[in-house]
C-alpha cells in the first residue's frame, strides 16, 4: 500500500519533555508571581526597601560542581566536606612537614 500515510505515535520520551516543559512555565510562574507579590509589599516608611535591595547589591560567588573519582558533589554541604576532606588529606602528617 505504497500511497498510505500513517500519523506517527507518541513516544514516552515526548510526553515527558511535554510536560517537563509544562512544569518548568508553571514553576516560573510561580516564582515570579512570588517575586511580584514581595516587591508591591515592600514598604518604603519603614526602611523595608533597604532589606529588599541589599541582597541584589551584594556580589555573590558561587563554586561550581565538585568532580570527586566516585561522584560529583552539588550542595554546598557536599561541596564543603569534599573540601574539608581535601585539605586534611594534604595537610596530613606524611604530606606535610612543619
């Protein structure tokens, strides 16, 4: 039957990206109605606008992901013992001579 067209089916993979999509639009939503609300309760006679506006003002440093040999640390609680543990190892007794 060489003149018939068949539509193509949904895989799962596509139904997942769907509403991947659909989460992520919902999620930013969300925030920037969260965002929205805070900024029309910002309150200038009480200096409420400082405590708003510092946070933006402030450089923040982030450290990226950690590569250790069996996993890659993503929290700062991971990333602050792959550290501690890093550094006790090199400034143990053996490696290091005081």
């Amino acid at each position: 039957m060489p003149g018939r067209c068949f539509k193509p089916t949904v895989t799962q993979s596509s139904r997942e990206n769907k509403l991947n999509k659909q989460i992520n639009k919902l999620d930013q939503k969300i925030e920037t109605d969260a965002f929205t609300n805070e900024l029309l309760n910002v309150n200038a006679t009480n200096g409420a606008v400082w405590k708003f506006v510092t946070p933006f003002k402030k450089k923040t440093k982030s450290i990226p992901s950690l590569n250790e040999p069996a996993d890659i640390d993503n929290t700062d609680l991971e990333k602050a013992n792959f550290l501690a543990e890093s550094l006790e190892t090199v400034y143990s007794k053996p490696y290091y001579q005081s």
